[in-house]
C-alpha cells in the first residue's frame, strides 16, 4: 500500500506542476482547456474514505487554485465532483469487490468501463468548473462548447496516461 501511495503521491506532484505550467496556458482552438491533474484524482482507491477523498481532492483543487490564481474555483469544483465519484462508478460496475486492483485504471476496470469512467468525471469536473468560471448562462453556447472539447480533450489526455503508466508496469514484470 505504501509503494501505491507513494507512487501517487509522485505522479500528483508532477501532474499538478505540469497542470500549473504547462496545460493551464493550452487552449486549443480557444476552448479546449486540457485537466490533466484530475488522473491522480480518478486513480485514487476506491477504499479510501470519504473524508480523505473530499480532503484530498479540495487540497488538490487547492494547489492548482493557488498557482492559476483562480480563486478558489478548482477546489470547490474537484469536491463537488469527486464527492459525486462513487454513484458514477456504481454506474459501470456494482460491487466493489469486482475491481481486481482498489484504483481504477485500464487494468483494473478493462479499457471501455474505464474510459466511461473517465469521460463521467472529466465532463462533471469540466461543467462545474466552467459554470463556477462564468457564473451565468448567457453564453451557453460557447460553455457547451468548452465543457465538450474540454471534456474530450481531458478524457484523451487521462487514457493515454492511464496507458502509459501501466505499459511501463508491464515492461518491469
């Protein structure tokens, strides 16, 4: 469990630099704004108690707030969607017990389950923090836009580091 947490741990120290360096300052076509950090988040055990899930994605939030200099916005938007986390993985798979490893990845959850796991969290994470952003509908076309592209962008960006971590893992054994 220690390696588990230290290799989170790790993993949310540079994805949060990376978030706050780099992906803050992408805007692709002037609406995708890729969420990167959000993969140590959804990598989080599903054993782990409520208490320190709402804790650690509010200090998460927190950080990323901090750096971008948002205001508060990213962490009020990774609590409400992670406090939401577990009806969206019963919504692909029932019994907890059914998970091989308690942290959903491609390996533990197979590629489709996963992805639908993902795209959920990236699309709620993405229309809070859009909403909290803007604080109005009058622009509703162009938040359904950046929700969307955001969303799918930050889906792409979650598989394919879903994917290279546990390459990497395969490469070892």
């Amino acid at each position: 469990m220690t390696k588990t947490a230290l290799h989170l741990f790790i993993t949310s120290l540079i994805l949060i630099l990376a978030q706050v360096v780099v992906f803050n300052h992408v805007c692709l076509f002037g609406v995708a704004v890729p969420f990167v950090f959000l993969y140590t988040l959804l990598r989080l055990p599903v054993t782990l108690s409520r208490e320190w899930l709402y804790t650690v994605a509010f200090l998460t939030g927190l950080v990323i707030d901090i750096f971008s200099d948002t205001q508060g916005m990213n962490a009020l938007a990774c609590t409400l969607t992670f406090a939401i986390r577990r009806p969206v993985l019963r919504l692909y798979f029932t019994r907890d017990d059914e998970l091989a490893d308690p942290c959903p990845s491609i390996a533990s959850l197979g590629f489709m389950v996963y992805m639908k796991y993902a795209l959920s969290m990236s699309f709620i994470y993405c229309t809070m923090v859009f909403f909290i952003e803007s604080f109005d509908v009058y622009g509703i076309g162009i938040m359904a836009m950046r929700i969307i592209a955001s969303t799918i962008i930050t889906t792409a960006m979650l598989i394919g580091i879903d994917s290279l971590t546990v390459r990497r893992r395969e490469k070892r054994s």
